[in-house]
C-alpha cells in the first residue's frame, strides 16, 4: 500500500514530514494465507459440530430398551 506524505513548510528555514503509518493486517493478507484461516475456522466449526451431534446421540440413546421406564 502507498504510503501517504504530508510536507509541512515553515516560515524558517526548515522543513517537517510526517507519514500516516494506517495498515491493517487484516486487509494485508494473501489469499493463501486467507485461505489458511478460513480453513481452520472451518475446521474448529465442523469438529463442534460432530461433537455437539455426538452428544444428542447420546441423549437420544441413554441405552434404555423397557418402555415401562
């Protein structure tokens, strides 16, 4: 990204430059490595979702086969 300058000019001999540093890593990203945490996202949401499944299984089938309890 193209960093921005400002020049300010004195009445005196001198000269001050200031730079506006703004960057946001989030936006600086390449696809690969976006591609990268989409996927571990991804990941951690599908292993809680198996989990979560797993235990309404469990839930559902407490082993009970008697249909007077």
């Amino acid at each position: 990204m193209p960093q921005a300058q400002q020049v300010i000019v004195c009445d005196q001999a001198c000269t001050v430059t200031v730079q506006h540093e703004i960057t946001t890593p989030l936006l600086d990203l390449d696809p690969a490595a976006g591609a990268a945490i989409a996927g571990a996202v991804l990941a951690v949401w599908a292993v809680g979702f198996a989990f979560r499944a797993f235990i309404q299984t469990l839930k559902t089938n407490d082993g009970s086969t008697n249909e007077s309890e």
